[in-house]
C-alpha cells in the first residue's frame, strides 16, 4: 500500500502547494496594491509586513487551498483513467480518499498548533506596522477587574511586559482598604513588579481619635500575581488571542465573572473552523464520477468550485453574525462543523 500512498499523496500535495501558494501570493498582491501608499520607508518594516501579511491570510487560504487541491487532484486522475485503474487494482472508494483527508487533518493541526504561538497575533503586528510604522504598539487607557482589585492602568507597552503609571484599588467588603500608585512596572515570573510609587492603607473605621490614613513610599512592590501581560493588552487593544492566551484570559474572566463570549469565539474560530476543510473534501468527494467518458469535467469542476465558495461563505458569515452576538457562538460556528463532520461520517461508512 505504500505505493499507493505515494503515487495519491503526490498528486494531492503538488496540487495543494501550487494553489495554496497562489493564492496566498494573490491575497498579498491586492493588499499591497491597496495599502502601497500607507507602507513605512523602511525596507525591514515592508519584509516584516509582507511577512505578517501572509501568515494572516492562512486563516483564509489554507481550508480553499485544502478542498481545491482535491477537486484538481480527482479530475486530473479522472481524465487520466488513474482513478479507475486504482478500483481496478483493488483499493475501495474510501481508501483513495484517506490519504488526502489524513493530509487535510494533518494540515488543520499545524494550523491549529500554530495558533498556541505568536503567529495568531500576524495581524496585529500587520496592522500595527501599517497604522503606526512599528510592530510593537503601546495600547491606552484600560480599567480591569481582578479579584478584589480594580486596576487603572495609563499605558501597556504591548510585548515589553511593562506598563506605565498603574494604580491599584483594594476593596475589602465593598470599601476601599488600601490604594497603590506606581510610576512603572514590569511582569517577571508570574507577578507584577511595581516600582517607584506608594501605598495608601485607610482606616478600617472612620472615627474621631482613631488612626487615619496612612502612606508608605516603596521602590519595589510585588502584586497582581497572575495578571498576565497579554491578558490586558487584549482588552486594552481589543487584539486577536493566541489559543493558550485566550484559555489563561477565559479562566481568568470567568472566575470574575466577566463577559467571555469574545474568547469562545476566538477559540471555536481556531480549534473548529478549520475542520470544515476535511469534512467538506470527504462530502463532495463521493460526488465525483469515477470515468469522463459520460460526464462534463469541466461543468463537475466547476460545480464542486462553487459549491466550495458557497458553503465557505455561509460559515464566514455565521462566523460574524456571532462576532457580532446576533447568534450564539455555539450554533454559528461549532454546530455546522459538527454537522458536517457528521454528515462526513455518513457517507464515509455508507460507501464502505
């Protein structure tokens, strides 16, 4: 069977990198043709651009690239008489098309792999070079809710791990304990470090003759344990999320009861989305004729072309219509991958 295996995985895969690569080339030339003028005069900054550019355009490209290499894959091997001849060499319908959908699946994964590093933040290194000429962004103004704490923070130094101007606000029993105010400070381990600032502690009753408030100055001060850097930058700068951010941040906000919606959606774009790729290949695959001699290929191919871009398009508007709150998250993204994979199942055993 290795034969086989090699002889379908080479058609497959030389037709997926041809088109993923031409149309990740296509998806980068009309972005630079369209933001040509807005581009920084500097040559690492236009590298470091194109570069980003086209790892945000993976998203969009990588399942079309995935379903388009089978479709071109089945009627070249049609056309050739390659895919009867297989039947005729005892392989069944539904080994020929395992080995293209174990390379789908096999892609999805390094995608979603990917996704656990800084490549799911491509598009906002892209647009941070295009909007302000640099990678790095320092967000504004944000005001967070951390255990007992409520935190003011003035500027995020986006990938330095640093902040500027941070006051804490301690609330013990719904009355404020103690305030603390620091010039700058910086993540190290897993706590923040504020340095150059001060502690006010209150008094826990107001009364005549008791101690009142009291102030003490410090260099150091350790706080905020667990308060990640790209927790905060994320809704300072309403940013995207690598899937290991996003899970730190959703138990995180969870625990204090904040809206999670925007994290879900974020993780069912990575962890579901791409799926509809291979479940699509197995569907339309059992369509296909296994001769041309009683079938137009060109009509087939086309047929199977829009039927791609349409079931595409439905997704990608579901997916926005959640983005938006108009539909759960769940039944706009997680329920018609499963339908499909379903639907997927059911055919992969009805032709068995």
């Amino acid at each position: 069977m290795w034969i086989f295996f090699r002889f379908i995985s080479g058609i497959y895969l030389k037709n997926f990198f041809i088109i993923f690569f031409s149309l990740l080339g296509f998806y980068c030339g009309i972005d630079l043709f369209l933001n040509f003028k807005d581009l920084p005069k500097a040559a690492n900054l236009d590298l470091l651009y194109v570069m980003f550019l086209s790892f945000s355009a993976v998203p969009y490209v990588l399942p079309i690239s995935l379903i388009f290499a089978l479709v071109v894959s089945l009627i070249s091997m049609i056309r050739a008489n390659e895919f009867v001849s297989l039947y005729a060499l005892g392989l069944s319908r539904n080994y020929v098309i395992l080995f293209p959908f174990l390379w789908a699946l096999f892609f999805c994964c390094i995608y979603i792999g990917l996704n656990f590093t800084s490549f799911a933040y491509a598009n906002d290194y892209k647009r941070n070079i295009l909007k302000n000429g640099t990678i790095m962004n320092q967000s504004g103004e944000v005001f967070l809710k951390f255990n007992n704490n409520f935190v003011y923070i003035s500027k995020i130094n986006n990938g330095q791990n640093s902040a500027q101007n941070i006051k804490i606000f301690n609330i013990n029993d719904f009355n404020l304990s103690s305030f603390v105010s620091a010039k700058n400070a910086h993540f190290e381990g897993e706590s923040w470090i504020l340095r150059d600032g001060n502690i006010t502690l209150l008094p826990k009753n107001y009364e005549l003759a008791n101690d009142g408030l009291k102030i003490q100055d410090f260099s150091e001060l350790k706080s905020l344990e667990g308060f990640k850097p790209k927790i905060i930058e994320g809704v300072a700068s309403n940013s995207d999320y690598s899937i290991s951010d996003a899970l730190e941040s959703f138990e995180l906000f969870k625990a204090q009861n904040v809206n999670t919606d925007t994290l879900k959606i974020n993780l069912y774009k990575f962890v579901f989305t791409p799926f509809f790729a291979p479940f699509l290949m197995l569907i339309m695959y059992y369509f296909f004729p296994v001769i041309a001699r009683f079938f137009n290929l060109a009509f087939v191919t086309f047929i199977a072309f829009v039927v791609t871009l349409m079931i595409w398009g439905v997704l990608f508007l579901l997916t926005r219509l959640s983005e938006n709150s108009v539909i759960a998250s769940e039944i706009g993204i997680v329920v018609p991958i499963i339908i499909l994979g379903c639907l997927s199942a059911y055919m992969y055993y009805k032709h068995r």
